[in-house]
C-alpha cells in the first residue's frame, strides 16, 4: 500500500485561500500579511547566524519601558518599520521599541490598517541562545476621511482583524489567526518558504503546565500566592483536587506561550509590588497572543475579565496577563475576581 504524500502549502498561498473567503477584499490585507511573513524571514535568517556576527549583546541605550536595548531589537525593529510602511497599506505603526508610534496616513495606499508589534520579544536571552520571538496584531482604521488619530491607534484587542506570533528557535515558525482557525507554518530554510506544519491549533481545556517567574513571589499579592500554590500542589475549585501542574519556564513569552498553546498549560505574569498594573504590554503582547488563544479555544484574562475587552489608554499601556487553556485560566480568574486593579 502506497502512502499518498502530503501536499505542501505555503504561507502565501494559504493568505490567499483566505482572501477568496472576502470576494470584495482589496488585496491590502493579503499583501500585508505577506510584508509581515518577509520581514520574518529576514529577521530569523540573522537570529540563526547571531553568534557569527557583531550584533549579539546591547546596544548601551534603553527603550521606552526602561529595558536595555539589545542589538538583534534594533535590527529587527529596523526590518518591520521598513517592510510593513513601504506599501501604503498602514496608517500607523507602533512597536515595542519606540515611544511615540508612526502615522503614515499620507502618500499613495489605502492606509487601512494599523499594526502594533514586539519586534524581538525575550531578546534579553539571545546571548544564551533560548528562543524569540516577534509578537503582531493588526486591526483595522476606524476613520474614514478625516486624518487618523488616537481612536485608530487605541482600540481593545476585540477589534482585531489578526495576530500572530514568530518563534525563533530550533526552527522559525509562524502562527496566525485571522478569524479562521489558528494555522502554524515551519520555514523551511532549504527553500526559503513557510510551510503549512500545524493545522487549526486547538488548546486542551485543561493544562498540565503553568509557566511563571516564582522569583517574584515575594512581591506578589496574597491572592497571588495562594492562586500559584494550588496550581503547583493541586487546586480545590469545589470539585475536590484537579492535581498538581508541572512548572515550566523559559522567561521568553512566546516560547512558553507557544508551547502551552501546543500541550496545554498556562502562563501567568501577575501584578507585583513594584508593578502594580502589570509588566507585559497590551497592545504589542497580550492582546494579540489573546486573539491567538481564545481562536484555538482558550482564554486570556488580567485577572477580572477577557483581555480583549480592554480598550487601551495609551500604546505602551501594561496589564496583568493569565493566558492558556481556558478552564485553567477562568479558574485564575475566579481566584484573583475583586482583588486587582
């Protein structure tokens, strides 16, 4: 009996079949999803030869939330802005990295989209060689005629029309959901393309991980704490012991994202001390890794509610993130309901 052999799709044309699901669809959002999937490549083709060049380490300078800027954040900040701003399609850029976003609703394009991204997330261990990754969320431009403003930049994370993420590690991958299914494609390097790997993602309901900086105990609240101690001894959620979780973590959030996303788990970086609304950014990190969960079947909260409800006050503005599996992280958030901002 003969095996009948897989058919390969790449990337670009499984955007396609996408867009045959818009008969009216201008092309804009094929052709911008596509810029990201370039820049991807570009980015990992320098993350995999890192240690043979000079551009591991940091650069000496800070960004705008306080953190020290490594070179690798330069260069694939560099590569984003330049991809994503030379065909008109987006009217404003936001990243991790700058202050201020960028406005470029002038010029030939249709200027349709706004686009906010991490462009090197967990770059604080490239010279240990532990996976990155780049963070993305699109939504689309709320105005129509008048220039664009703080109601195209600031929306919740519900008005999301894609996300994705892309991990860099023992091979590139990218994961996407545009309102369809969750899709995963490997980068084959031999030919330079990503390649269906990983079809509909679905999370399991409940996972067997949770994935958190226990360091940070000390500064945590005690509804934190005890919310961590029956994840790692066993939790009472009224209906006797669901067992203890595994702890696992890598301190790089898309790697431990990405892998409880495939096996099942949660992550959890809880307000502390010193952070008292959260560390990791809405716009450039929960919201769209929220819109990449809940569309495989599980859940992001910041302790009271779904992330994506959360309309942004600023481009840089933080929150408490929870995220995974959607019985494990409705679980938190019936622990932490009342107790946070």
């Amino acid at each position: 009996m003969t095996n009948t052999p897989r058919i390969l799709q790449t990337i670009e044309s499984h955007i396609l079949d996408l867009q045959k699901l818009h008969p009216a669809a201008s092309g804009d959002f094929t052709g911008l999803l596509n810029d990201i999937t370039f820049a991807a490549k570009i980015v990992s083709r320098e993350v995999n030869k890192a240690g043979l060049v000079d551009i591991l380490g940091a650069t000496g300078e800070s960004n705008v939330q306080g953190e020290t800027v490594q070179k690798l954040d330069d260069y694939a900040n560099a590569v984003f802005l330049k991809c994503l701003g030379t065909r008109g399609q987006v009217c404003i850029m936001g990243s991790e990295e700058l202050a201020e976003p960028i406005f470029n609703d002038v010029g030939p394009g249709s200027h349709n989209y706004v686009v906010i991204f991490d462009p090197l997330d967990g770059s604080s261990n490239i010279d240990a060689n532990v996976s990155v990754g780049t963070i993305f969320g699109i939504w689309k431009r709320r105005s129509l005629l008048n220039k664009v403003g703080p109601a195209d930049l600031l929306q919740p994370g519900r008005q999301l029309v894609a996300s994705g993420y892309v991990i860099y590690g023992s091979s590139t991958m990218l994961v996407y959901t545009a309102g369809h299914g969750v899709h995963g494609f490997t980068l084959d390097p031999s030919i330079g393309e990503f390649l269906l790997s990983h079809e509909n993602i679905t999370t399991p309901f409940v996972g067997g991980i949770y994935s958190v900086n226990e360091g940070n105990e000390p500064t945590w609240s005690e509804p934190v704490r005890e919310t961590v101690r029956q994840l790692k001894y066993g939790r009472d959620s009224g209906r006797g012991s669901a067992g203890g979780k595994t702890s696992r973590y890598i301190g790089s959030l898309v790697a431990d994202f990405h892998r409880n996303l495939l096996y099942g788990g949660v992550f959890l970086y809880p307000p502390t001390a010193d952070k008292p609304g959260g560390k990791l950014r809405l716009m450039c990190e929960a919201a769209p890794l929220a819109l990449v969960v809940e569309n495989a079947g599980g859940y992001a909260s910041d302790g009271r509610g779904p992330i994506l409800d959360i309309t942004p006050d600023q481009l840089h503005m933080r929150v408490p993130l929870y995220i995974g599996s959607r019985d494990d992280v409705m679980w938190i958030e019936k622990m932490l309901s009342g107790v946070q901002r």
